[in-house]
C-alpha cells in the first residue's frame, strides 16, 4: 500500500508541541479565510478547506493525535505503513470526503461527523451533514447613548464579520440597561444540514454622557448652585432624559445632598430608576469691591458654624 504522508500540524500552521487551544486557534483562523461561504466557486480554497478539517479532526481529539504521533515517519513519500502497538483493532472503512491517509489510519466512520456541504459551522470542527445541526448563537456589542437607551425604539445596527457586511433594524426597549442582552432570532452563524441558523445577541453598552453619569438603573446630574441659592432656596431649571422640569431647591441645602425625580432613570415599570440630582455649591472666584465687602460684613454678623469638631 503506499499512501502519501500528511503533515496536520503543517496543514495548520502549528508545531507539535503546540496545545490544545494552539491548534483551535489555528483551525479557526483558516477556517475563515477558506471556508466556502466565502470562497464560492472557488476548488482551491474547498480543498484547502477540506484538508483544514481533516488535519483537525485528527488533533483536536487527545487519542487520535497520539496515534497520530505514533506514525512518524513510517507515513514518509507513501513508504509502507508499519502499525504501531494496538492499532490491529482499528476499523477501516474507504470513503471519498477525507484523503486516503486520513481514510486509511481513522476509517469512514471513525467517530467524527462529516458534512456534505459548507453551510456548517466552521468554528465547531467538520458538522455532520447526515444530521442538521442548529448554528452557533453570536454576540456582539450594541454602543448606545443614553438618551437612545432611555427612549428605546428602532435603530439600524451594522455587523462586519469575516468580510462580511450586514445591516439590521433592531427595536430597542426603552429603558434598556446597560449589559442587557437583545436576542434577533435567526441572525447567528448558519446551520448545517438544513438546520435552524444561530440566533445573535447584543450586548448593550451604554455610552459615556457629557452630563450625566449613570449608575445601575439610576442616572445622576450634578447641579451647581450659587451660595444664596443654596443659603435661601431657589427654582431651577434641571434637565433629564425626556426634557428640563424646574426643580425646587430647599432653603438651606448643602452641597452633596440628592434630590430624587422618581422614574426619571433607566428600566421599566416597577423596577425603573430615579434621577438624582446633587447638589454642588458654587462660590465666585473672583470678587469686586463692593462683593467682598458683603462677604466680610456677612461673616461678621453671621453666627453659622460649618464645623462641629
């Protein structure tokens, strides 16, 4: 019999030193770039593909590597092939997808699944095409502002993946929180065989505000006041997510303190947010004449004591 030898851990790109993890790595980063969906019509990267999958097939899986490794160089330029210990047992059946070193070593049936075409999972190894397979679910992240998390609606969200471009409208639920995940059914990786395709998963993050900060469920504005405004009590107009309210400010409200606007905040019904307004006193740097001579005539009337200790 005289085979000609294949090198798996040249096919990708590996030594055979390298782990587990290595070799899935280098599995999946050629998968993508030769995968048919990718490549139609194109025989070069179909039988690169195949040969990707089958050097996989072989060293991703702990007992066939080693049996593998045994081989060494008996394989060489279709040199015979001497069996190494325990390898009588093998079953070898003759098939046409796989080469006929793989063939021969692992047999037809040797414990893995075969596809019949490409609409298979790439990242999961060779899909059975006997049997449908169900695509892996995906998850990519969703960049959202505040403002477009609060109010919700539609909004027209682009996806690069391999090369590939995909635009869709997603209907986004207001109040959504940040890491909140928005599942569009169907839209995940391709299933094989006939089987359902994946679904996709976004993964809200919500963006940086120039005026608010968020946090959980609750957003918080800070809210300068003027001394005397803070001293006497004042109504101020503050804004939120759905517009500017006036707000009013108790006499005698110090710098720090919250104010609370109920349900102003992200989530929905019983379990949505507040906004919280903090107050932060604001004192001139720089004064006229006629100011700081206020200040001194106040501070020398005034019997306030900021300080207990």
């Amino acid at each position: 019999m005289g085979v000609e030898y294949k090198d798996y851990y040249k096919l990708l790109g590996v030594s055979r030193s390298s782990s587990k993890d290595d070799i899935a790595k280098a599995f999946k980063k050629l998968a993508r770039q030769y995968h048919p969906d990718l490549n139609p019509n194109n025989k070069d990267a179909e039988a690169k593909f195949k040969e990707i999958n089958e050097a996989y097939e072989v060293l991703k899986d702990e007992e066939k590597r080693k049996l593998y490794d045994q081989l060494g160089p008996n394989w060489q330029h279709g040199q015979n092939f001497q069996r190494p210990p325990g390898f009588e047992n093998m079953n070898f059946q003759g098939g046409g997808d796989f080469s006929d070193f793989f063939e021969t070593i692992f047999g037809g049936g040797g414990g893995f699944r075969r596809s019949g075409g490409f609409g298979a999972d790439p990242f999961g190894g060779y899909a059975g095409g006997s049997r449908p397979r169900r695509g892996r679910d995906v998850e990519a992240t969703l960049n959202l502002s505040l403002e477009e998390a609060y109010n919700g609606g539609r909004k027209a969200v682009t996806l690069q993946d391999a090369g590939t471009t995909k635009t869709l409208e997603v209907n986004i639920p207001a109040g959504v929180k940040d890491g909140a995940k928005i599942r569009l059914s169907g839209q995940g990786d391709k299933g094989a065989a006939g089987g359902p395709n994946g679904d996709l998963y976004l993964k809200v993050a919500i963006m940086q505000h120039h005026r608010f900060n968020l946090d959980g469920v609750n957003v918080v504005l800070d809210l300068p006041l003027a001394p005397w405004e803070a001293v006497l009590g004042a109504t101020v107009r503050v804004p939120t997510l759905d517009g500017e309210i006036e707000l009013n400010i108790p006499p005698g409200t110090s710098s720090g303190r919250k104010l609370r606007l109920r349900g102003k905040g992200l989530g929905s019904a019983s379990a949505r947010g507040d906004q919280f307004v903090r107050i932060m006193v604001k004192v001139p740097d720089s004064l006229t004449e006629k100011e700081r001579a206020l200040w001194e005539s106040l501070r020398e009337i005034s019997g306030f004591t900021p300080r207990d200790f």
